[in-house]
C-alpha cells in the first residue's frame, strides 16, 4: 500500500488495503477529515492535487507525491493513489508548496476596498500582515485631516475605527480573499495622544498610548510597528519607542521597525533598533532592510554583520525586497539621493503618474526639489539600491521576503504584482542566489513560525490548506517599472483555507480570508 502522511488524533475511520483488511485512518478531533467512499473502500477528500512536486516550506528537497484536502485543511500527504477526491488537480512538472506568506504590506484599507486581492493572490500569496512602518488604519481616532502619510495610505474619508477590536469584527464580518495579520502602529498612536508630533510624547502622553497599544494587542494586533523615518513619528526618542516594546513584550509579540535611517546613517539605525530590543526584552525585526544611496553602496556587508552578531544575544528578524528601487512618500528626501525617481502617485497632477521626475521638472523649468514641493502630496519610485546589497542582504540565511507592497494606483512599483515571482524565478533560478527550495522557505515557514503564525507556512497534514501551484520552469514576475499592473508568470492556482482564489490567470470571486490574531 502507498505511503500516507494523514491527521493524527482521536476519531479513526478505517481504509481498506489491497488485501481488503481494515486499518486506521488517524483523524485531527474538530477537523474536516477525509471520508470513506463505501463504493470502491477509498477515502475521500474534497481536492486532491496529484503528481506533483512537493516543496513544503521547510527547506528540504522536493518530493513526488500528491496532497489531500478536505475542508480548509490539509488532509494528507504523499503517495495517495487510494484516495479520491471530489476534485483533482493534474499537477505534472508543477511544484505545490504552502501559500507565501508576505510580512509587510500597506493593504489595511484594500482588504475592504480590493477584497479580491488580485495583485497578491496572483503571485502565490495567500496571507498578508498589515499594520506596517508605524501606520494602521486601528486604533484612528484623530480627527481629519490627518497628516501625511497617513493621508496617502488611507485618504482623507477612510473608514475610522475607534478600536483595533472594531477593525477586527469588520474583517470577520467582510472577509477578504486572504488571511491577514495587523501590526499597531506607533505612528497611528502617536496621531492619536500626541500634541505635538514634532517633539517627543511626555509621560502623560506616553501612558496614553501605551494603554491604547496594550489594549490593541489584546484585541488582536499581532505585533508594534514603528516608523520614525516618518515625520509623525521622527521626533519619538528612543526612550518612548523602547516604552512601547515593553508593551509588545507583555503580550508575546514583535517590534517591527521601519527603522530611523536606511542611507546615510543606516548603521546608527540598526544600533538604535538593537538597543530598544536589548533593553525591553522584545524581538526587534527590521522591515525591508536595504541601504540607500550611492555613498552607502556595500554598507549591508555591516549591517547584516551587526544583525549576526545580535542574533546569537537577543530576538532578531528581518525581510527584505528584491528590487533595487523603493518606494515612499515623495518628500522623504530621498530623490536627492537616488539615480531616478518615478512619479506613482500626485494628487494635484495625476497626469504625472508613471512619467520621470526629472522629466517633469525638466518641463516646469525648475529643479528637483521645486517639482517636488509642486507634486505632493505624491508618492515616488527611488532608483537607490545597489544590485550587490540587494542580493547579499537576499542571501542571508536569516532574511525573509516582503513587497512592502499597497493595491490599487494606477502607477504602482512592481513589487505589488511581482515580488515573490521575483524571488523564485529571477533569483533563486536564474541568479542562483539559493534553491528553489530556500527560497519558498524565506516567504512561508520562516515567515510564520517569526509572526506567530500557527498552522500556516508548512505543508502539513492539519495545517491550514493554504496552497500555491505554480511552474518551477516558468516562475517569473512581469510586473515592470514602466508597466507595473501585470499577473505573474507561473502562477496554476492559490488556494486559501482549502478555497481556490486565482486559476486559470484569475481571481475567482471568492474570498475565504481568516483574520489573524
């Protein structure tokens, strides 16, 4: 009889073997487990994908082999030609591996706006995490208009939510097509309790937010973000940032940072974050870690030495993007440093979207920085990264994979709709950064097993069916600067909770999305 890897627990159904005798089918009590067809003596699952290559988010090799599905959960692995399912997936020369899992995202709106989530079930991704670089549309008290870039994330009418628990029982209520996380953000707080936000939040103000962020955490948020790179936030000491870790740290969960500089004083940065993990006894992990500017070209080979060194003394974690241009809010500063900017988004001049800042200002006859101040509020795409960094800090072992991605725009960065592709087909097979295998670990087990994910990020019989099914061959994004809103090559199907999202170059329409907490 074939090899079955199937629930373990209490219920036992039985299966025939080719002998006829009987013999337990181990089951997970509470869970959807496979059934026996009485007809031909099989189990039954509702989906099976057959033949294909299983590459199951730890890391080890690819195996042959089929996987079972029953209900929102993985019902089986293996050698399965005794099961049945209600459905079969013909899945030859395709590799099915856990859903990728992306860490930081800016979809806390379009999950109610894009349910659909097409730009990120197309690229295999089938879990989101919110809440990110100190900005979360919960807890938003504030009254409008808020300031930027709150204003660009959200809008001037976002919907408001009094507390991170209203947000959450909206999410259940109006599930999307994935799962989705929301960290706190400490901007989001600091807008709320702080008169001042170009000065550091006293004590009374402190206590304030400290009690909103306790109180968020409890109602659900995953995690603290901070962003001091942004102006609500700037002025924050490291003092009132290491306050609220303390917080984070009562409840179990990550400070995830936005960090104070990624160019010039990037190394400055990662001390500061270190300091606030040592010193609240929170994991610190470092969002899209990069290192901006042509002066610092080369700085990750410290950068990555310091997190190395830390790791062996204290909780470290950090994601990365595969791209060598970022994107943010067009007065950040940085177009002085970077070798092109690319206009994404402008209010005052949506005719400018997509076109090149030089340009624009080469039009206005004025310089970069007057073209700018005419733009906002906008957003740009910063030509700013060296290749070699990109790829070094990509290489870490320890590294995970994030878009920093945000749906809709007409004229988004092509991480949006194309950066695990990216990963998967551009740099662990083309480039050989890693395998194949390596790189589905860095956007699935990694990636849960850091958030506090249970269930999700392996291929595991129990775990949550959340499953992508693509060409190993073919993988690739094709999401450009100059055409940025394009579906990934390679992507078969996405499966989430057990329900397909995307197949056949589609969305499906259905949106089975758990919040989690």
């Amino acid at each position: 009889m074939g090899k079955h890897i199937l629930l373990s627990g209490a219920r036992a159904p039985h299966i025939l073997s080719r002998q006829g005798s009987r013999r337990p089918c181990r089951s997970v009590e509470g869970l959807p487990s496979p059934t026996l067809c009485r007809e031909d003596q099989k189990l039954k699952a509702d989906i099976i994908f057959r033949n294909a290559d299983i590459i199951d988010g730890t890391g080890g090799p690819r195996r042959k082999g089929d996987v079972a599905v029953t209900g929102d959960r993985i019902a089986a692995i293996g050698e399965l030609s005794e099961m049945a399912g209600g459905r079969e997936e013909d899945c030859s020369g395709l590799a099915v591996a856990p859903g990728f899992i992306d860490p930081h995202v800016h979809n806390d709106l379009a999950v109610f706006t894009h349910p659909d989530m097409a730009s990120v079930v197309s690229q295999g991704v089938t879990t989101i995490i919110n809440g990110n670089c100190g900005f979360s549309l919960a807890p938003l008290t504030a009254p409008d208009p808020v300031p930027q870039p709150l204003r660009m994330l959200f809008g001037l009418n976002a919907p408001r939510f009094a507390s991170f628990g209203e947000y959450r029982d909206r999410l259940r209520a109006e599930p999307p097509a994935v799962n989705s996380g929301c960290l706190v953000g400490h901007g989001t707080l600091r807008v709320n309790e702080v008169a001042d936000l170009e000065r550091a939040a006293d004590e009374t103000e402190l206590r304030a937010m400290s009690r909103a962020l306790d109180k968020a955490l409890a109602e659900g948020g995953i995690g603290l973000s901070t962003g001091p790179f942004y102006a609500p936030a700037r002025a924050s000491s490291t003092h009132e940032l290491t306050q609220m870790a303390r917080v984070a740290r009562q409840h179990g969960k990550l400070y995830v940072t936005h960090m104070r500089d990624e160019g010039d004083r990037v190394v400055e940065a990662v001390e500061e974050t270190l300091e606030i993990g040592r010193n609240s006894c929170c994991g610190v992990h470092i969002s899209h870690h990069k290192c901006a500017g042509v002066a610092n070209f080369g700085v990750s080979v410290r950068t990555l030495e310091m997190i190395d060194a830390a790791m062996k003394l204290q909780d470290v974690g950090l994601d990365t993007t595969p791209w060598t241009a970022s994107s943010t809010i067009l007065n950040s500063g940085r177009h002085r440093q970077a070798e092109r900017v690319i206009v994404a988004e402008s209010e005052p001049f949506p005719e400018h979207t997509g076109r090149d800042l030089a340009d624009v200002a080469a039009e206005w006859g004025v310089d970069l920085d007057e073209a700018v101040e005419r733009l906002l509020p906008a957003t740009g795409i910063f030509f700013i990264m060296d290749e070699q960094d990109v790829q070094r800090i990509l290489s870490y072992q320890h590294t995970m994979i994030c878009s920093d991605g945000i749906a809709g725009g007409t004229h988004p960065h092509p991480r949006v709709w194309g950066t695990f592709p990216r990963v998967l087909g551009h740099y662990a097979r083309d480039v050989g950064l890693f395998s194949l295998e390596e790189g589905v670990r860095r956007m699935t087990s990694l990636t849960a097993d850091r958030f506090g994910l249970k269930e999700r990020g392996r291929l595991r019989a129990g775990h949550f069916a959340d499953i992508v099914v693509f060409n190993p061959a073919t993988i690739s994004e094709r999401a450009t600067y100059e055409k940025p809103v394009q579906p990934a090559e390679g992507i078969a199907s996405v499966y989430v909770n057990g329900t397909a999202v995307w197949k056949c170059g589609e969305i499906t329409g259905s949106r089975p999305g758990h919040v989690l907490a």
